[in-house]
C-alpha cells in the first residue's frame, strides 16, 4: 500500500527516477498539496475516509484508494491519526532510492 501510495504521488508531483533537486521539488509540492488540499490537520489525516480521498485524488480509482487507505491507517495510524509526515518519508526515500535510466 505504501509503495502504490508513493508510485501515485510521485507520477503526480516528480518525474520517476528523479534526484536531488527535482526530488526534493517533488516530495515539497506533495507536502503543499496534503496541507491545502487534503483535510489534514496538525499534519495528520484523522481519518480512514480522508486518506481514501487523498489516495483518489492521486488519481487512484475508489476502490482501489479505499484499500489502499484502510492498509496505511491499519500500519501507520497512532493514536487515531496518521502522520503526514510517514508518507512524505517514504515518497523522498523511494525517489532517492529509484534507478536512473
């Protein structure tokens, strides 16, 4: 689930395979976009429901966000709220970690 949600971030906000600054560039638009756009708060999701629409904005069909979703919060929520800040970890991790061609 986490690796879908970061392949649907970074097809959204970077270029596959991107590095250093682009990387950077991208996990920082993906940050932007959770605090405007998602309804997130104190940089959490408090919710399944609202992991699930941010995983259908990344342009995830809503079956497939909704389990996408309900993996995330099941292994990242603490507390009854789940971090921004794990995801955005994981985009800048893989987009350090992707092969160049």
């Amino acid at each position: 689930a986490l690796r879908r949600w970061t392949e649907a971030a970074s097809a959204r906000f970077g270029k596959p395979g991107s590095k250093g600054s682009a990387a950077l560039s991208a996990t920082q638009g993906c940050a932007k976009w959770l605090a405007i756009s998602c309804n997130t708060r104190a940089g959490a999701f408090q919710s399944p429901a609202d992991v699930a629409a941010a995983c259908a904005d990344l342009g995830m069909d809503d079956l497939e966000a909704e389990a996408v979703a309900t993996v995330l919060w099941s292994g990242l929520a603490v507390d009854a709220r789940m971090p921004c800040a794990l995801l955005l970890g994981a985009l800048s991790s893989s987009s350090a970690a992707a092969p160049t061609a």
